[in-house]
C-alpha cells in the first residue's frame, strides 16, 4: 500500500495560506490589491479588532459576472495571466490566483460583486473552506469582500498574532504605502468606527503625503526627479531635520508596486550621510518606473521583495536623485530652515540673556579688502592687524567695543563702499537739521530699513540668545540659527572641496606630541590624510611627532585635542573607505575651527555667517547630523501668541 497520497483541496489550501496570509494586514494588502487592478478609484477599509474579528473591503471596480466570481474562489485562477511567458511582463499587482482561496480557508467569507449594467450581483459565502454558497443578491457597483474570524480553524495559526493595536498599526502601514503608490485613488481607512487615513485622491503624491503625514512634514518635503533612456525616477524626500527613528516612512514603488529594497534604501542612507544622525531616518516616496522585462516580481510569495536585472544602476540612479534634490539651484536660506513642529509655549518673567547686533569693529572696515591691508605679519606679532581669510578670524578677532549704530550697520552692510565713505565724512561734519531729529524719528528710520531688506527676502540678523543662537527674521518670520553647527556645516564643506588639501599655517615654535603604540602606528599609516587635513607631523623619537603646521582655520591650542579626535575616528572605521574616513575626519577638524557657543557676534559677522551658510552645498544640519536653522513663520508666531481667531 502506497504511502504517499494527494492532499485534499482543505488542506492545499490551508497550507498555501500559511504564505499568503501572514497575518490580518496581509489579507487588506491582497484584497486592496485586487481592487486596483479591477479599476477602482475609490477604496474603503474597515477593521475591527485589528482585523481579528473583521476585514471589509468595499471597492467601485468593474466587479465580476457570477461565472467569473464562481472561478475566482478556485485556486490558481486568475484573469492576470495566460500562461508562463506572460511572467516577464507582469503589470497588475495580483497574478497567482491565491488570494480568495487562502483567505477564505481560515475565515468566515463572503463577497458581493456587480458588473455595470447589471440589475443583481452576486453573493459568494464560505466557511473556513468548506463548499461555497453562491447565489443572486442586490449590491452596488464594483466589488465588496468581507472576512471575519480570520484563522477561527486554525488556532495554532492565531495564537502567534500580536496584539490588536500591532496589528492595526500593520494594516494602516499598508494602507499608507498602498495610498502613496497610488495618488489617483481615494483610499478611506476605518478602525473601530474611525476614520484613521483618508486620501483626496486627485492624482497629486504631495497631497497624498500631505493628508497621510500631515501639513509639517508636506511643507519640509524635497521634490526629486531623473530620468536615464528607460528608467525614470520621480517622488519626495524630506529635509534632513525631518526624521524618525525607523525606516517605516520610507517607500519605495516600482511600476506601481510597493517592494522592499536593501538596495534603494542604502543609497538614501549614502546620500544623507554626513547630514543626518545615525539613529534617524527621513522620510522617502520614490516612484522607479523600469521595463517590466527588466524585474521579477516572482521571487516573494506575498510580492513584497523583487529582483532587478541590474541593482547596481538602481542604487546609482537613486542616489543621484536623492543627492541633487537635497540641493536644487537657486534654493534660498529660509526654504532650507526646519520648521518648528508643533511648539510648545512657556511663560516666564525671568529676563533672557538677549544682546542686540552691533555693528562691525573698526578694524572690520576692511573686511575682505586684501588691497588696503597691510602684509601678513610674523606670529610673534599677534596684535598686528591683517585681513582676515577666514570667517573664524572674522569672529575670533573682533572686539564688541566699538560698534556703530544699528542703521549705520545695515548701511554698511549693504549700501557699498561709497555710502561707507559717506559715513566715514558724516562722523566728522554733523548733518544740518541734526538738532530736529528726534530719537523717535531714528528709530523709525531704522525699523523702516529693517523692514525694506525684509520684503527683499533678505535674511537678516536681530541679535544673540545666550551667546549661541542667532536670531534673524525676514519677511515670512522669525529664525533661529545654531551658531556653532552653521559655521560647522560651513567649514566642513570648504575643507571637502578642497582636493589637494587644506591650507595650513607653520608653527614658530614646534609642538612635540606623545602617542601610545597604537596611535603612533595610524599616524605613520595615515601620513599623508594628515597632511591633506593641515597637519605637518615627523617622527621626532620613540611614538613622538613633531607638529610642524596645523589648518590655518584651527586655533594652536586646539590643535592636539583635534589629532586625538582624528586618530578615535580612524580607530572607529579602520574597515570602512578612504573617502568615508576623510570625510570623518574633516567633520572632526570643522567642529573643533567652528565657532563656540559663548562668543559674542556683530551684525557683519552674523550675516556673513547666514550669507556662507546659503551657500553651502547642505546646508540643513552640520555633518553631525544637528540642524542649523529652525524658522518660526508669522503664522506660528500669531497662532503661539493665541492672535488669531478673533
């Protein structure tokens, strides 16, 4: 007696749920699924229990004739597909011809289904798999299928779901990917009588993204486009300071399909390197539209995972697109800034430590004038005055005694050299009506150039919070800059641009410098990476190096706190590349040249600093990852000062 024996139907099907259905999310994706392909353009879902108890999924499609709704409960049949061949150009989302089968395996089912034209649909009812009851009913158009008491015969199955609210949370990240994959669907989402997720369904992925994750998140979006012969790549990124700790937000569609990909995913994490923290991830909605013979949507058996037929130009073109929309030409300083989400507001009467904008030092008159400057003076003539090269210098050598008025400071900043040699001659010589100007009318003078600069959409500086926040405005409302992680960012890509090394300053007196064995053998090992950063070291003994010039942007003292720094860095990615650790390293040798909280700023150096920061390649955060720039907008500010409403 022969044992070996076919299984019964039941039982097939019990098993190929066991892949299909993973679990309540797993039944929304499959029936969603096929409503997109039967045509619908608006799609219901609604949940109870976590899908547990009820899934009910209501769509307008084409709906199904009784003969094709009698098929569509056997295993493997499906109106995707003829035969083998059309696997290579696979373009619905649902092709198998196991959903329906599966699900109602383990669930309580049932379908109602009309075609347009049709007086009656059709009603199809099964039980855990058992003989389906088929019969004429009244329904609307497009098809609706409900599935109750998922895996109420399978117990063994059950136990291992977790707890309803998990798996809501996994039905409502399906939903969302599906939404986003398809814009010109308007999706409605229901839990426990609730309306969770709702899309207008107008074609629009922006609005898509902004119905699903909010107005915050819409307004730090970043709009990517690339097209290569027969690969185009279109969707959102969000700004580096927009970021969650998991890689959930992210979705990736390929020809309409949403798919996990390792590879699309680390070419994000490439292009947002050295922008963003380690633990944070930004949000990505990229839409890949590729030859449908160049992919197998074959190799997953819920169709979440695909193959591409060359991934190493996917990663190439994703990271292309990623990097050129994090800095599009012409974008402007307050398009960059972090919107504040979400403020909180407190109240106190203790007093802010508050300073004004000074205007430049005298010695600053010349700032960025080589011509009238005397010649570089010798280092033990620290006090002798050059121009400086450097926005360090500018800051580190000025001294806020002597300041100009604030409408002397603006005049000077922006009125040139001519409205310069008028003031130098109005010092000496009053003006005539002098003695009829009020200190109101000055101030009103000044409020109305403060506002002139404003409407041209100029970022201007206002003054300090606790020597360490700049605060500017400009027409659309209120900054708040990171001293020290802007002139970071600035001198990190400064030194990243400079390909045959950075500048250096030679060292009148020598500093010799004691390693242990470890340090001493990376220093020997990466001579060169030091010389290309500004250190000039030699071997002066046993794990002794004489320091002979250090980057002209690093103040001495700092120098050797900064070798230290360099050499944790190469101990922390000996196994990584030689850019990726030149890259650590000249984050290291920017932080330590930036300026420090705790150091008081004029008005030049505060716009300096914004007009650099502008003009950096990234100028969202510092290469730690911190943001630069927050913006509060003039409807934040009415809405935190409760002004609107009335």
């Amino acid at each position: 007696m022969s044992i070996v024996h076919v299984l019964d139907e039941t039982t097939i099907n019990k098993i190929a749920a066991g892949e299909v259905v993973e679990r309540p999310a797993s039944v929304v994706k499959e029936l969603v699924e096929n409503a997109i392909d039967a045509g619908a353009d608006r799609i219901e879902v609604e949940i109870q229990a976590g899908g547990t108890s009820l899934m009910r999924v209501t769509d307008n499609g084409k709906g199904m004739s009784m003969e094709d709704a009698k098929l569509a409960i056997l295993r493997h049949a499906t109106s995707k597909i003829q035969d083998a061949g059309d696997l290579l150009s696979i373009g619905t989302l649902g092709f198998r011809g196991e959903a329906l089968p599966t699900i109602a395996s383990v669930s309580r089912f049932s379908m109602r289904t009309r075609q347009q034209g049709e007086e009656l649909g059709t009603l199809v009812l099964i039980t855990g798999g058992k003989e389906p009851e088929i019969r004429e009913a009244g329904c609307s158009l497009g098809t609706t299928v409900q599935v109750e008491d998922l895996f109420f015969n399978t117990p063994a199955r059950k136990k291992f779901l977790k707890t309803n609210h998990t798996e809501a949370s996994k039905i409502n990240d399906f939903i969302v990917k599906l939404a986003l994959s398809h814009p010109e669907i308007a999706f409605r989402f229901i839990h426990g009588n609730k309306l969770s997720v709702v899309t207008p369904g107008n074609g629009s992925c922006y609005d898509a993204i902004k119905s699903i994750y909010g107005k915050q998140t819409a307004e730090s979006l970043l709009a990517l486009e690339f097209e290569d012969t027969d690969l185009r790549i279109s969707g959102y990124i969000t700004k580096p300071n927009m970021l969650k700790s998991s890689r959930g937000w992210q979705t990736f569609i390929v020809n309409g399909r949403t798919i996990q990909n390792k590879a699309m995913a680390k070419a994000i994490d490439n292009a947002y390197r050295a922008m963003i923290p380690k633990s944070g991830f930004p949000l990505a909605v990229l839409n890949l539209t590729v030859p449908q013979s160049s992919i197998d949507v074959n190799v997953h058996p819920q169709k979440t995972e695909m193959k591409f037929e060359d991934e190493s130009r996917i990663f190439k073109a994703v990271y292309k697109s990623v990097l050129d929309a994090l800095r599009p030409a012409g974008q402007q300083l307050h398009d960059i800034a972090a919107v504040v989400p979400k403020a909180e507001r407190h109240y106190t009467m203790e007093p802010m430590q508050f300073i004004p904008a000074s205007g430049p030092t005298a010695s600053q008159n010349n700032f960025g004038s080589s011509a009238s400057a005397p010649s570089q003076p010798s280092l033990s003539e620290p006090s002798s005055y050059h121009a400086p090269r450097t926005i360090y210098e500018a800051v580190t050598r000025s001294s806020p005694a002597e300041t100009m008025s604030f409408h002397e400071a603006q005049t000077f900043l922006h009125g040139g050299a001519e409205q310069e040699n008028m003031r130098d001659t109005k010092d000496s010589v009053p003006p005539a009506d002098s003695s009829e100007t009020s200190p109101d009318m000055a101030a009103a003078q000044d409020t109305r150039g403060l506002d002139a600069m404003a409407q041209d959409g100029n970022i201007i500086p206002i003054g300090q919070v606790d020597l360490c926040y700049i605060i500017a405005q400009d027409a659309k409302g209120l900054y708040i800059v990171d001293q020290h992680a802007a002139h970071e960012r600035i001198l990190f890509d400064k030194f990243s641009a400079m390909s045959d090394g950075i500048p250096s300053q030679q060292l009148l007196v020598h500093l010799v410098l004691s390693f242990d064995g470890k340090d001493a053998e990376l220093i020997e090992t990466h001579r060169e990476l030091f010389q290309n950063l500004g250190f000039t070291m030699e071997p002066c003994g046993d794990r002794e190096f004489r320091l002979m010039e250090v980057p002209s942007d690093v103040p001495i003292g700092e120098a050797e706190d900064m070798i230290r720094e360099i050499l944790a860095d190469l101990q922390e990615h000996h196994a990584t590349t030689a850019k990726e650790i030149r890259k650590a390293c000249i984050a290291t040798t920017a932080c330590r040249a930036a300026i420090k909280a705790g150091e008081e700023l004029n008005l030049r150096q505060m716009q300096i600093l914004l007009d650099e920061l502008s003009a950096t390649a990234y100028p969202y955060t510092c290469p730690h990852g911190r943001p630069t720039i927050l913006k509060f907008s003039s409807d934040e500010l009415a809405k935190m000062f409760k002004r609107t409403g009335f």
